[in-house]
C-alpha cells in the first residue's frame, strides 16, 4: 500500500501500527492523521531512531499493509 492510501485508510490502518509501533499513543495517532511525515517525527522520538531508520521501518511496513 502506498502512503496515500494509508492516510485515506488512516482509521483502519491505526490499529496495525499500534500493533507494530506499541509505544505510540492514542493522542500521537491523532496528531499524525496519516501524514507520514509526522509519523517518522514521532517515531524518532519514541524510539530514538534517526530520520533514516525511521524512513525505512515506514517504507517495511506501507509494504507489508494489505
């Protein structure tokens, strides 16, 4: 799946990235609201990762979504 249609999908693909991403909240799924950008912001946060790392675990997992 595309970034597109994660964010048109956003409500349904929120339940697999808490899945995935389990330190990542309600409110942080809120103020992304599929915008991958802040995704990646808030996942180096979280994780500490740099923006590469995060850049690639949302190319895995945009793959991985049905």
């Amino acid at each position: 799946m595309n970034w597109d249609q994660i964010a048109g999908n956003w409500k349904q693909v929120k339940g697999s990235i808490k899945e995935r991403w389990g330190k990542l909240t309600d409110d942080d799924l809120t103020v992304v609201a599929g915008k991958r950008d802040k995704l990646c912001g808030i996942l180096q946060e979280r994780y500490g990762l740099v923006k590469e790392q995060a850049e690639k675990e949302l190319d895995t997992f945009s793959k991985s979504i049905h």
